[in-house]
C-alpha cells in the first residue's frame, strides 16, 4: 500500500568504497498476508523506491512497536 512521497537519502558503504544516492522516493507499507507466529518474524516492510534505488526495512513485533511509539511521540511527524 503507497503512503507518501518523499525525499531520501541512501549511503552504502562498502570497504573503501561509499556511494550515495538522494531524491524523490514513494514510501510502501507491505504486511504479510497470514500473522506472523512469533514475534521475531516480519511484521511489516517499509518499501522506498525511487528512480535510481530501492530499500526495504523488515520489522519484527518490536521494531514496529517502537517505530508506532515514536511516531505516536512526535506527533506523527517523525
């Protein structure tokens, strides 16, 4: 499901070798389709892509947890 458009950032840093890529990216949340049976098993995935990169972030039960708290503590502008 798309959730915002953005500006990002990305740094990969690879042994002596660092890149970097900025620009506009469009935010996904997936979930998966059946509940996850332990805590430690992804929970949901926040997708950035843009035109010249994508990332994934996986987050068990307590990644997303904290991710909710601080967004619910900074007024969901974080």
């Amino acid at each position: 499901m798309p959730i915002t458009s953005a500006d990002a950032t990305v740094a990969i840093v690879d042994g002596r070798l660092a890149m970097n890529a900025d620009g506009d990216v469009d935010v996904y949340l997936d979930t998966p389709d059946q509940t996850p049976l332990t805590r430690t098993e992804p929970h949901a995935t926040l997708r950035f892509e843009g035109d010249d990169y994508r990332a994934a972030l996986e987050l068990d039960a307590d990644q997303l947890a904290a991710l909710q708290e601080a967004l619910s503590a900074d007024g969901g502008d974080a």
